[in-house]
C-alpha cells in the first residue's frame, strides 16, 4: 500500500479516536496527541503508544512482561 495511503489511514483512525473520545466527555492531554502526531506521521507504531502510556500509567510491579 502506497505511503500516502497509510497516513490517510492512521490520520482517519487518530481523528476517529479522538472524536470517540471526546463524545465521551474525556479531554486528550498533551502527550496523547503528541504520540497521535508521530503515529500519523509514520514515526510511531500504535504498539509503541501503548506501551509508553502502559510505563506512564502502571505501577512497575504489574507490568506485563513483552
């Protein structure tokens, strides 16, 4: 799949998640849509996301193991 297409891609499923969010009254901080940015732009996997927000918001004793 061309480039292109991909960013079109993840620009649709990062609108769509902060859109789902924000019907749900919640407000994305600064971080999330910092990574959002990256995912789009290709520099960041959603894998990646997930497991900085799991390091930001799981204390180190229940961590699951990769």
């Amino acid at each position: 799949m061309p480039e292109l297409e991909l960013r079109k891609r993840r620009e649709r499923a990062a609108r769509n998640a902060m859109a789902s969010s924000a019907l749900e009254g919640l407000v994305a901080s600064k971080v999330l849509q910092e990574n959002l940015h990256r995912y789009v732009e290709g520099t960041t996997s959603l894998e990646q996301i997930l497991k900085a927000a799991q390091a930001r918001h799981t204390p180190e004793s229940s961590k699951m193991p990769d």
